[in-house]
C-alpha cells in the first residue's frame, strides 16, 4: 500500500479530507462546491496513490476502509498546519475590525452563556455583528457548510459525526423538577415512581429527538405522562407556572427565570439528569484570528458559571 506522502499533490488534501468527512462522493463534492464527475475523479486519483478503495460500500451506503479510517487525523492535522502557515502576520483588531459570526443555540445556552458573552460588545468590539440562531435538524449540514460558527450542544447526545469536528467543553447543568409555587400537590422528594405519574411538560428537542433528562429519565426506566410538549425549555417553564404541571429543566435556566415566573424546585429522590455543554466549529476556522477571538469570549464567560 503506498503512502509516499511526498508524491501526493497536495491540492488533493482538501478534497481527500472532505471525502473522509463525508463518506460520500455527491457531499464532498456540495461541499466543496465542485461536480460531482470532478471529485470522483479525484478519488481515482487518491485510490491510484495509496493503492486502496478508501470508500467501498456497505448496503446502500459508504464507508470508509480500515485504511481510510487511519487518514482522518493526519489529514486534519496537515490541514491545520497549512492554515497556521497561512494566516501567519494576520490578525483581528476587535476595536477596529468589522465581522459577523452566526451561533447556533438552544433558548436554554443562548440564556445562560451567550447573551451574557455579548454584553458589552458594543464597546469591545464595535463593528462585529452577532447572529444568534435557533438549533436546526440540518445544524451540522449547516456547521460543515461555513453558514453557521459555533454550535453548541451537549456531549451526552453527540454523534460521530458530529465529534469530526473540533470542540470544546464548555460547562456542565443538572436537571431539576420545577412547580407553580402555589401548587401543593407535588412536594417530593419525586421517587422514580412519582415522576412516573405526576403529569409533566415535555420538551421535544431538535427535529423531535429526545433531550438529555428524558434520555436519563428513560434509562432509569421512567416515562412521564406529557399532556402538553413544547419546543424550548423556556416555554416549559412558562407552561408550568399557574399550572398543576412539573418540568424537568436545567437548573441555571431555572434559577434565572424561575423566580420572575412563580416557580419552585421539588426535590429528587433519584440522581438528577445532568449535561455537559460543548461549542462545535469547523476545522478551517480552528487558527482564524476572529474565530478563536469569539469562542475564547465564549469559553472566558462558561469559566464563571
């Protein structure tokens, strides 16, 4: 199997990686914004060098070879430095430079992490422009398409897809039940039991997936009774209050929000759901001056939380 790096053209590098990320010849090439006859004939080219398939097909999808698998990291690796060199003697001035970053958020991270990031950038850094953008069922079509920045969302629900890109952890949440502080029928501790028959707000999550306490609650082997699901942890909360509903939420969301809208915490007898919140971004942007200057405000403001 050949591997003589040196006899590589190096312009192969970017669609060599976006066919490892993609495990699909249509999607590397969308990706990159080429024909589809092109970058399948750039992996003719790729297959020749290292003299293997590197895509061979699995049923009605691709999937990379044992070989293939073992490129990933070098290939991001060679990429990175290439962009080091690259972006060597650039900069990015706050003061000065105008730029616009688009974060993609839940209500839930948009409350507790980044609004408070943004206070103040008016003054630090007048020409840079924020988008903050609901999650999305395509959120890492979108992420690997440069339309979105940083993504944030919470490890225990990542996938391998997801995990291709870079990311850091940002900060962890437990779940806690909530109340209308007027309502005396739910005192607790909640036994898994209670929480089996006490009448619940659902949250649905992204494109009707689960969210992290149902996933834990479900482990536990608990299903709630959901007359009412909504979207956003912030509708829940709002639907339990004046109501004889419970919700599960995270607790920095609750302690912000709860107060204003009449609610209390009930106690858990179980181990409360708990979730670790990470900020995703393209690997083109790892060394962008601006980049890391928007996610090191990020990640300064989650250290205090």
């Amino acid at each position: 199997m050949a591997t003589d790096w040196g006899r590589l053209d190096l312009n192969l590098l970017i669609p060599l990686n976006a066919l490892l990320l993609e495990r699909n010849v249509t999607k590397a090439a969308d990706r990159l914004v080429m024909g589809q006859p092109a970058m399948s004939a750039v992996l003719a080219k790729l297959r020749r060098h290292f003299n293997d398939p590197l895509l061979v097909r699995d049923g009605r999808a691709m999937v990379l070879t044992p070989f293939a698998e073992s490129l990933l990291q070098p290939v991001q690796t060679a990429l990175v430095a290439a962009r080091e060199v690259l972006s060597s003697g650039r900069s990015f001035t706050p003061a000065t430079d105008q730029r616009t970053f688009t974060l993609m958020a839940s209500d839930y991270v948009a409350d507790v992490l980044v609004l408070p990031a943004l206070r103040g950038l008016s003054a630090d850094a007048p020409g840079v422009r924020v988008t903050v953008v609901s999650l999305r069922a395509e959120m890492v079509e979108l992420l690997r398409t440069g339309w979105c920045d940083v993504l944030f969302w919470p490890l225990q629900l990542q996938t391998p897809e997801l995990l291709n890109f870079p990311h850091a952890t940002l900060f962890g949440d437990e779940f806690v039940a909530v109340a209308d502080r007027d309502n005396r029928a739910v005192l607790g501790p909640l036994t898994a039991e209670d929480l089996g028959s006490t009448r619940a707000v659902q949250v649905s999550g992204v494109a009707g997936q689960r969210v992290v306490s149902e996933v834990r609650l479900n482990e536990q082997g608990v299903t709630q009774p959901r007359p009412l699901t909504v979207d956003s942890f912030t509708l829940a909360l709002q639907a339990v209050a004046g109501s004889d509903l419970i919700t599960l939420a995270p607790r920095r969301l609750v302690e912000r929000l709860g107060p204003a809208l009449g609610l209390r915490e009930v106690p858990l007898a179980i181990e409360p759901p708990r979730l670790t919140m990470a900020m995703f971004w393209h690997p083109r942007n790892m060394l962008a001056p601006a980049q890391q200057w928007v996610r090191e405000r990020l990640a300064e403001v989650a250290s205090r939380l």
